[in-house]
C-alpha cells in the first residue's frame, strides 16, 4: 500500500481525514480510531485477548508521528500512544469504518458498557 497523500486532523481534533491516491477521502472519527487501535494494549496477542474499550466518546487526537514510510503513531488526549497505523490499516480502517462501528456499538451493549 502506497502511503496517503494527506493525513489531516480536524481543528476539533476528532477526525482524521486520509486520502490514498486515486481514492475519496476516509474521515475516520478519532474515537473509532482509538477503539480499534492496533495496539497490543487494545488487540491482545490474539482475538480471545482483544478488549473492548468503552468511555471514548469525547477522545480527540494530541498528535500524529510519522513511523518510517509505512505508519503513523496516533497519540489520543487520553494518553494512549502505542497504536502502529500501518497505511494497510489505515485503509482497511476506510473501507470498513461503518462495519466496525457498528461491530462496536453492538459489543458496548452486549457488554453493558458506554461510549461515555
């Protein structure tokens, strides 16, 4: 995957927008990108690890850092910095983004749990 031709925080801080060559834009909200981080912390060593990360409704992005030519670190005002997003995820995170929220939604309830 080619990396993105602009990564851009809104003044909000609560949505990155990334364009691909020859794609539309992803806007991705900072909270789906927080709770479907790629973190070990989040994803676990394997699926039977992974958590669900509930209370981020309100979660902006402090910052994005460049990871060689093939990533970003996201760090969230809620401190979380360990997140790798490769441009494959990122651009899976795009296509899928709709999917997995409501993948979310649907696990927050099932659990009992919040965005906050």
């Amino acid at each position: 995957m080619t990396a993105p031709t602009e990564l851009r925080v809104s003044k909000d801080r609560r949505t990155l927008t990334v364009t691909f060559p020859n794609h539309h834009p992803f806007e991705l909200s900072a909270e789906l990108l927080r709770v479907a981080s790629p973190s070990a912390e989040v994803q676990g060593h394997s699926p039977e690890q992974r958590v669900t990360v509930p209370g981020k409704r309100n979660v902006a992005i402090s910052r994005i850092e460049p990871v060689g030519n093939y990533a970003v670190r996201i760090v969230f005002d809620d401190t979380h910095d360990t997140g790798i997003f490769t441009w494959n995820y990122l651009h899976t995170l795009g296509h899928e983004k709709d999917e997995r929220w409501n993948a979310y939604l649907a696990e927050l309830q099932q659990k009992g749990m919040s965005r906050g």
